[in-house]
C-alpha cells in the first residue's frame, strides 16, 4: 500500500535539495576512502572443542572516528559443512546484538575467551590455513586479515588484506561502526545485495549505493534502501570458458552501507557482529542450494498460489469485489484469487469487518460461494494496531503487554488507524496474542490466506509522538498518510543518531525517519536500532506459526519486508512501482533477486501499482506477469481501474499469456516443490542454466522458469519485435511448436511479437509434463496431462528428462512418504532411428486416487523423414483395433536468422489417444522412418 514516505512529502523542497546534496558528496568521496582504524594483531589462536579454530584479536592503535575501538574481539572459524565455512568476529568481553537464533537457527559460536590459553597450543606460529573439503581459509596476523580460498583451484574468493595499493582499509571493530572489505577480480560478477531497484540490470555496478536497511520508500525510488534486507552476494567468474560461483552472507541486521567498486566491496555497519558464511558452489544452483539449506528452504506454496491474483486498493464494498470476480468469468480470462487491500476493515483497524460496505452475512455467503469452485480470499492486515480503548484486539495487546516500548510505554506512531502501537514480534507473549487474534478473525472471515504489509515498519511520523487534544486525527479527508500527531525529533540518544550515517532512503535520512525511533525497545531490553530490519521477518514467522495452528492446511503469506530467512515462511511482491515501461523492466531483476534471496514466490504489481497504465504497457506487463512466480494485479486507491478485461487488447493478452500459464501449472507447482527441497529458484536469470556462457552474464531483459522454459518479452512502448539472446542449443516455440531455433554458440535472434505475443521457449533435452488449462487451477489441474518432449534439432542420438511433482496441496508439508504425494520421473532416448520414452514413479498411491491420465506424447526436434511406425506399448506392439494414434508433423528451425540461413527441416511426433495413469510406469516406442 502507499504511505507517505514513498514520495517524502514531508520534506520541504528546499530540504530535499540539501539532502539531495549531501547524499551526492557522501556517494563521490567513498572512492577515496578515509582511514578509520588501525587494524587488529592476532595475538592467540587455538582449536576449539567443536573442530574449529578461534582466537582473540587486539587493538593496534586506539582512535575515536565514529568511536572508541572495541579493545579486544573475538575471532571463531568452522567449516560447518563441506561446502559452507563461517568467519565470526565479535566483541571477547561483551555479549553483542546477533540475528536471534530462535529466529534464524543455525549453530552457536561458541565464547572463545574461556577456554583460551587452557593447557591448549597456540597455533599462531605454525598454522596459517585452515582447510576443508572445499574451502581453505588463511590469515595474516598483523595486521589481521583473512582470505578465502576455493581448494580445487586455488582461486581466491574474499580477501580482505589492504596491501597498500587497495582501495580500502583495514578492519575496524567499534561499537557502532563496523568496516571490513575484501578484494575482487575486476572479472567478476555480482548479484545480490537488496532488497533496491537496480536501473543497470541484475548485475551490481560499480559505483552505486547499496545500502541495507529496510524502509518504506516506493519501488520507484532507483539504488535507494528499499523494503528487505538482504546482505548477501553471489559471485560468478568464468576461468578459461568454465564458470565458478560462490556466495559471501554477511548476517547482520543493522543498517549498512556496501560500496562495490568493481575491485573491491567495502561493508559499513553501524552495529552488530560479522558473521560471514561462504558457500563454495560452485555452480548457481549448487550456491542457492548452499545458501537455503543454512537460512530455510523456501515455503511450499498451495497449488492455487500459483494461480492468477487480482486486487485493489479501493474495492470499496463487496458488491465491487463480486463484480469483478464475474468479470473475469465473463471475459475468460482464469482468475483464482480475489484480494482485499484494507477497504474491508471498520476505520482501518487489524481483524475487523466495515459492518456497511462489507457486511459478514454477505461476505460469508460470497465466500462460501467462490470456495465451493476453488476460489480463494485474502485480505491486508498491518502491523499497527489502532489505540483504541473500544477496540478489542488493542485491549487485549495492552493486557498482554505486547508492543514495542519507549521510556516504558507504548510505542506511539501513526499508520491507516491514526495512532498506532507495534506489536513487539520478538515477544513470545505478542507471538501467543498475534495468533489468538488471527484465530479470531479466522472465526469471523475464514480467509485463505494473509498478506502482511508496511512492516518495515512504516510509520507516517517521526520521532516521539502524542495524540493531539485539539483536533481529530486523522481528519478524515485527505489522502491519510500526512502526520497528524503531535511529535517531537528524538536525538539526544546515540542511537536515534548514530556517528556514522548510513545512505538511508537513499538521501541520508535519519534511521528513526518515518519508521520506529530506534532507541525504543523490544523484548528483553533488545533495541529497535540493532533489530529494525527483522521485523517484518519477525513478524512473518509469528503470522506462519499462527495460520499453521488454524486448520492444519498450508499456509499462504505475502509479505513486504523481508530478511535473510524470510521465504521459509513468506511470498513477496516488490512493493510499489509504477505503471511505467521502466518499472516493467525493472521488475525481472527484482524477481530474479528474490530467487537467490531465497524467497522464490515472487512478483510485481502486473500493469503498475500507479499512476494509471496506457493499454499498451498492460498488455506487454501481463504478457510477463503471467510468467512471475507470484502473478498478481494490484492497483492505487487513486489509479483507475485496470483490471485485466478492463480492455478488450489487454483481456486478448491475459487469455493468451495466462492460459499458457495455466497450461504448464504442473510444471510451475514442481519447480515449487524443487524450490521447497533444494532452493532452486522458480523464476531465474539465464546464466543458472548456462553457467558458461559470459554473454547471458548481465542479462536482465529475459529469464528462464526453472531450467528449460525461457521467457523473451517486449519491453519497450511501440515495439512488435523483440531482440533474444538464444544461449546454445534448440529452441522450440511453446505457443507454435512447429517453429524453433538452434543457437549454435548462442547468439540474438530477432523475434516477432504483436501486440498479443509474448515469446516463450522450450529448451532442448526436456520432458514438460503440461495439462489443458481452465479458469481456475482447481479445474485445470483436474484435466489429462500430455507430455512434451524436446531433443536437439534433427536428433539422431539424444537424451530429454522431466519430473512431476503431485500432492494434497492443504497438507502442511510438502513431501514424499506421506502417502499423500507422488513424484514421477520421466526420460526419453532417441538412439539408431528409435525413439523411447519411459516413466519412474515414487510412491504412485496418491496420483493413482487421484485418476490422472496422461493422453497425448508430443515429441520435438527428431531427424528422419517419413511415417514413424512400430509403435510398442509397455513392450507390446500396439495394433490397428487401439485408439492410440501415432502420427508426424514437419517442423522448421532456423541455425543463423540474422545471416539469413535457410530454414531446416526436422520432424515432430505426436502419440495420441492414450490412457496411461500417471501414477503407473510406462513406456512407449517407436521407429522414425529413415532420412532420404
């Protein structure tokens, strides 16, 4: 939802101006880097009990920039797997502020300071590296500095030694100013780092600001600190043709800025610990899989996630939101669930109903309605909750003592309600009483889901406020997000004004700006400085906890705020973004972020959350939208509508770009699955396929869905062609499977795209299990399934593999040896004129219940002319008295279209009229006819 902070209408032009000026000075003087510290000795180092190696860091040379030095620090090293190693680095006298590990589980660095010099040998002087399976670390004592090492070859992945002709200095260690850099290949490249809108694509540019914080600023807003936190990077070379990936998390929660400047990355922490990890790859896939498995494997998702969503902020009565459930029917275009932005509320306020514009009796009849096709509802709730003393879920919070404290009382900011109180998610009392609210409402509205927003948190004032005696607040007119609180600058603490300023909302704001005062306090005195940036994620894992204890069914999450851990439990869209051909672009770089973040579920507002869109810009936005993981239309209270059927161009695209879609939801739920197992991202860039292929390095105009299905969309206002990169191999169009191409050392291809196309290919060695489609996933997935198969163009030996993930969707978990789940593993050869394709089912109870018939093999990219013949069934000939049908069509592909090669021929079987279970083995053969 907007909020006032997205345009900073508060600030006065000439402030914005200063603001804008000093944001520039800060940016341009980090390429000279001053001198803070004078570095850390290494005075100790030992084995700890636990296989690692740890030691104690002193002080070179105290000095008072941005604060006193920590005198001594603390220093734990483990290889905690073959391919993860982790650096810790923290304070040996006093406890400091960590990530909680009730939150982000992960093992305990133990405190070194005891058992150093305890009758065990100080290795400083005969050990430098420390080795494991994959990885090598190695320091320098004085002063102290450590590298990284990849141990097949000796490649070196973080180094943070300043060796004079660095751009950085050495590590500095104070209580509110952290430093550390490291050294880079000028090869390499960089992703990650978010959550922020990056105008230069998916790879991380030299010489832009990458500050960490989260905020409630717009989408809109470029290179700016936006709504997550993510301070982790992947790092991909190529060495001599082969590709090499690692990833470096830097899990901290406080406020930071990264520096990139193509040789070196500089982290600036304003609190906290260095806590690295380092994950060895050394593949994409293999870092993500690295990544997820010590942060949580992202959420399994229903199957009817992985519908179409529509919603608006502004459907103000029920009667609107019936109409446009009807309007989708009527203009077929598949829809599976409806949202409800705020208007359903009574004045704004958490797990209440408007008794007027949306009355429980009419609402519950709709829903029952809409349920009983497989439709499903989810509404907005914010974390603010309403200071309301006829309010119940605030009068119970109060008796529970569950918000967010400022000199021993209640928080006070401003949001929708007026004035607001934020629950303290870091409490498990407030943990208990979010649940018993949900519960609650849960009874009043059965909801399908929740989406939680402005929980960054977003706060329309600043400072320490009260409710003014004198006038209403808010007044009732207006766009409702102007301060009305009586409010005061809170800067007499080190806290709300740190010694060192991060680039907040990308002009050096205040960090209490517009959020929570940072010297307010959480649960057992933690501060809302060090644990601003989780709570969203904080709040997520209590919303997960609460939804699982409703029904038993899987819970649906979409929230705004996001941290290291946060699609263990969450979807995300990427906020508010405007309905620009810019922002459509943007919106690919986003998504394909999200997936290394680990958050997979993700997506944009389709045509823009405002202004208002032209009808061309929808039409090429749902023309993508259908194809992000998270597929949902939403809209400003102040746009007008846009619905998909709202034009009759852009209802054309929608049945054409999301029937596809709806076409390949079993492929989409098992790349769910692979993503809930393994990390793998649903929707991602190019290069996680063609690893070692440079040119689709910085490619942010086009993605993959999972391995094999490749998504070329128009981006640009005007444009009936789009320019493609077609990475090595064959490529066969999903919408006319007659037409491919076959990129011989990948090169563009020129594409044809009116206004009602949208480029989609499938790569070549595949197996896309695909159903019929329909309005709504529940009637789609309950259709026949056919197989598409896809062998390098003009195959005469070749292999293709595919999987199909099936499950009760409502289970909670999402896996195999429950009964309620089937996997089938699909192949095919062709080898010597034969083509064979088989299945290898897990577990096929659950499909078998289910009925599931596979009734049409299609296969493409087959050398030979003429009929195909001997057809054999599970070994058997198949003769003329069956229905099955083997028949051949010709198909062309291309191998240069920019020189004008001919188009070549090649052949596409199809094998119809079949009636295999899915849940059964099988296997089919046939004879291609001989080339002439």
């Amino acid at each position: 939802m907007f909020s006032s902070a997205s345009s900073f209408l508060s600030l006065s032009f000439f402030n914005y101006l200063l603001l804008l000026l000093l944001c520039f000075h800060l940016v341009n003087s980090s390429s000279t880097p001053t001198k803070i510290g004078n570095g850390y000795r290494l005075i100790s180092l030992e084995e700890t009990p636990d296989g690692g190696i740890g030691g104690l860091l002193q002080v070179k040379e105290r000095n008072n920039i941005y604060g006193p030095d920590i005198p001594l620090l603390q220093l734990y090293v483990k290889h905690e797997t073959q391919d993860r190693l982790r650096v810790h680095i923290t304070d040996a006298e006093k406890q400091r502020w960590e990530v909680p590990y009730n939150l982000l589980p992960r093992e305990q660095a133990p405190a070194m300071k005891q058992t150093i010099g305890r009758s065990r040998k100080n290795l400083i002087t005969t050990v430098k590296e420390y080795s494991g399976a994959e990885l090598i670390f190695n320091y320098i004592a004085d002063p102290f500095s450590f590298s990284v090492k990849r141990k097949s070859n000796g490649q070196t992945l973080f180094n943070s030694s300043s060796d004079g002709s660095s751009s950085f200095g050495v590590m500095v260690f104070k209580d509110q100013y952290l430093e550390i850099s490291t050294q880079l290949p000028n090869d390499a490249s960089l992703y990650g780092l978010g959550e922020n809108t990056q105008p230069h694509g998916i790879k991380l540019f030299p010489g832009d600001p990458y500050t960490l914080y989260t905020t409630d600023i717009s989408a809109i807003n470029l290179n700016a600190d936006l709504y997550g936190s993510h301070p982790v990077y992947m790092d991909l070379r190529n060495v001599k043709g082969q590709a090499y990936a690692h990833a470096v998390l830097l899990l901290n929660s406080n406020g930071m800025d990264v520096f990139y400047r193509g040789t070196s990355l500089t982290y600036k922490i304003i609190g906290g610990v260095f806590d690295f990890y380092f994950f060895s790859g050394p593949s994409p896939l293999a870092v993500v899989d690295q990544y997820t498995s010590l942060i949580g494997r992202p959420a399994a998702m229903p199957y009817w996630a992985f519908g179409f969503h529509q919603c608006r902020w502004g459907y103000h009565n029920l009667s609107v939101v019936e109409d446009v459930v009807e309007n989708y029917k009527r203009a077929q275009i598949p829809l599976d669930v409806i949202w409800n932005d705020d208007d359903h509320m009574d004045g704004h306020k958490d797990f209440t109903l408007n008794p007027n514009n949306y009355p429980r009796p009419k609402l519950l009849a709709f829903l029952e309605k809409i349920h009983s096709i497989g439709m499903k509802y989810i509404v907005l709730i914010d974390p603010g909750i309403g200071v309301n003393s006829s309010y119940g879920v605030y009068q119970r919070g109060i008796a529970n003592d569950v918000f967010i404290k400022y000199q021993g009382e209640p928080y006070l900011a401003q949001v929708w309600p007026g004035a607001v109180n934020f629950p303290d998610f870091l409490n498990p009392k407030t943990v208990e009483w979010w649940g018993d609210e949900i519960r609650r409402f849960h009874e009043l509205v059965p909801v399908d889901g929740l989406w939680i927003d402005m929980n960054e948190a977003s706060n329309f004032c600043s400072g320490l406020c009260k409710i003014p005696k004198d006038k209403q607040c808010p007044s009732g007119t207006g766009p409702g997000w102007d301060c009305c609180l009586d409010c005061k600058n809170i800067t007499e603490t080190r806290w709300d004004d740190p010694p060192y300023k991060i680039n907040a909302s990308g002009l050096q704001v205040p960090i209490g700006y517009k959020t929570i005062a940072t010297s307010a306090v959480h649960y057992n005195g933690v501060l809302e400085y060090d644990a601003h940036s989780i709570y969203g994620f904080s709040q997520a894992i209590a919303t997960h906890k609460a939804l699982q204890g409703l029904e038993g069914k899987r819970p649906f999450i979409l929230s705004r705020s996001t941290y290291v851990g946060s699609g263990k439990y969450a979807a995300h869209w990427t906020g508010d973004n405007k309905g620009t051909w810019e922002d459509l672009k943007y919106s690919i770089s986003t998504m394909i972020n999200f997936g290394i973040f680990g958050v997979p579920m993700v997506g944009s507002d389709i045509c823009g959350f405002y202004p208002a869109p032209t009808e061309e810009l929808c039409n090429r936005w749902i023309e993508v939208g259908a194809f992000y993981p998270f597929s949902r239309d939403h809209a400003n209270y102040y746009s007008p509508r846009q619905e998909l059927y709202q034009w009759d161009s852009v209802a054309k695209s929608a049945r054409n770009a999301l029937g596809m879609r709806y076409k390949i939801l079993p492929y989409l739920y098992t790349l769910n699955y692979e993503a809930h197992t393994t990390g793998a991202p649903i929707a991602r860039p190019l290069f996680f396929s063609f690893p070692d292929y440079t040119e689709c390095y910085g490619l942010s105009t086009q993605f993959l869905l999972g391995s094999s299905l490749m998504i070329s969309p128009v981006l640009e206002q005007g444009k009936s062609q789009v320019k493609a990169l077609f990475p090595p191999g064959s490529w066969y169009n999903m919408f006319d499977m007659t037409q491919s191409i076959t990129s011989e050392g990948g090169q563009y291809v020129t594409l044809d795209a009116p206004l009602h196309v949208v480029n989609v290919h499938l790569y070549q060695n595949s197996i896309l299990p695909m159903q019929q489609g329909g309005l709504i996933s529940k009637e789609a997935r309950m259709t026949p399934f056919t197989l598409l198969v896809s062998f390098p163009a003009g195959a005469t030996d070749g292999k293709a593999a595919g999987k199909l993930f099936l499950d009760d969707d409502e289970l909670q978990e999402m896996k195999l040896g429950s009964g309620s789940a089937t996997y089938v593993d699909f192949y095919a050869t062709v080898s010597e004129g034969t083509v064979k394709l088989w299945s290898e089912v897990q577990e096929s109870k659950f499909a078998l219940d289910k009925g599931w018939k596979i009734i049409k093999v299609t296969v493409l990219g087959l050398g030979g002319s003429g009929a195909p013949s001997s057809l054999e069934f599970d070994g058997k000939p198949v003769t003329g008295a069956s229905n099955i049908e083997l028949s051949s069509l010709e198909q062309t592909y291309i191998t240069n279209l920019e020189v004008g090669d001919a188009k070549k021929k090649i052949m596409m079987v199809e094998v119809d009229g079949l009636e295999i279970p899915v849940g059964k083995n099988f296997a089919v053969s046939w004879k291609m006819g001989v080339s002439g």
